[in-house]
C-alpha cells in the first residue's frame, strides 16, 4: 500500500466487509499513514451498517464531507454470482449518514461494529 500509494493517484480496495476491517486495522497498527493516501474500499455481500462505515473511516482518517480525498462504499448485488447490479455515490452515503444521525441504527451498534 505504501508504495502503490506513492506511485499512483489513489488505491481501490475491494473485499468483504471483515476482510477490509482487517487491513485497515493491521496497516493503522503497521503505522500506515492513512490520511496521506486516497483509499477508496468498495464492500459488499452483507448488510453494512453506517457506524461500521464511520469506524472504517476514522481508521483511514477520512473525511466524508471530502469523498475525492478517500470513501468507503456499498455494492449491491448477488454476489454468490460475482454481479454487482449497483453501488453507492456520495450522495447516497451522504443520505445514510444523515438518516442515522436524525434517528440512529436499527441494525449494527458503534460497539458491535468494531467488534
């Protein structure tokens, strides 16, 4: 990552949500400097929830306001297939966040997200 960071504009990560957790946990406690890259990690297969999102961007440093710097998105899809009918934009990310801020999750808590 450090050297593929260096040589191109930015890096696309994709993988299951626990599996991309994984890297952005091993590259923090690594040392990575994550807030000097563009990441872009693209998840899917299972339910995400928006404080797994927000926990995943406060270990890459990421500022969602600023998705051209770094964001983490959703496919949607039949993955036992290997299709991906869709995936989010920014603004849909902008749109769950704000949801769950006005209301809170129903599915995943802050401390179940980490977990």
């Amino acid at each position: 990552l450090r050297r593929g960071a260096a040589e191109f504009g930015g890096i696309a990560l994709a993988g299951e949500p626990l599996f991309l957790k994984r890297v952005a946990e091993q590259g923090t406690a690594a040392g990575l400097k994550w807030e000097e890259m563009k990441i872009w990690m693209f998840t899917g297969s299972e339910y995400v929830s928006e404080h797994w999102r927000s926990y995943m961007q406060s270990l890459l440093r990421q500022d969602p306001s600023r998705p051209e710097r770094g964001a983490v998105y959703l496919t949607y899809g039949l993955t036992e297939l290997g299709l991906a009918v869709g995936f989010e934009t920014a603004p849909l990310a902008a749109l769950r966040r704000a949801l769950v801020a006005q209301g809170g999750s129903p599915y995943l808590s802050e401390a179940e997200a980490r977990a």
